[in-house]
C-alpha cells in the first residue's frame, strides 16, 4: 500500500480550515479558521519572492489544513508556522 493511498483512507483530524490563498506584490493573504492573515512574503519564503504569479497560485493545501505546497517552485509552508509568523509581526 502506497503512503498516498494510506493518507487517503485514513480519518485525518482537521488541523485548520484553509479556504483562501491570494497574493500582492509583497504579501500572503491567506484565510485560515476564519481569520485573515496578511504575512510579509520575504519573512516566509524566498522562493515565493522570485516566484511569478503562475508559479504563486500553483499550491496545492494538504487535506489535513496543515500545510501548502506550490509544487512549481518546490515550497511547502506549514499553517502552524504562518500562524506563529503572524502573531510576531501583527500585521493582521
């Protein structure tokens, strides 16, 4: 049995709801349990700063909510630190 096919029939606790991923030229917006965060991208990931908007908004969130991953550019952020990156910067 592959991992995949583990991860699919496994009943996975819900960590966060992540339903909205969008971008400016200098920030994540990103809406998770109902609270939307605005998180500086250079403090984040370098890879999503030299990225293009097509490479940006090829991200796939992991059922689970607990992390994204833009398959184009090879990035994976998790939701717990995105969290954390806010609460240091308070740009909510």
């Amino acid at each position: 049995m592959s991992g995949m096919s583990f991860l699919i029939k496994t009943n996975m606790k819900k960590l966060h709801n992540v339903s909205e991923i969008r971008f400016d030229k200098e920030f994540l917006y990103i809406k998770v349990d109902n609270r939307i965060l605005k998180i500086k991208l250079s403090e984040i990931s370098d890879r999503l700063v030299k990225a293009n908007d097509n490479e940006k908004n090829d991200y796939q969130i992991s059922p689970s909510g607990y992390g994204i991953h833009w398959r184009l550019i090879d990035e994976d952020l998790s939701i717990n630190g995105l969290l954390n990156q806010n609460k240091l910067n308070r740009f909510e």
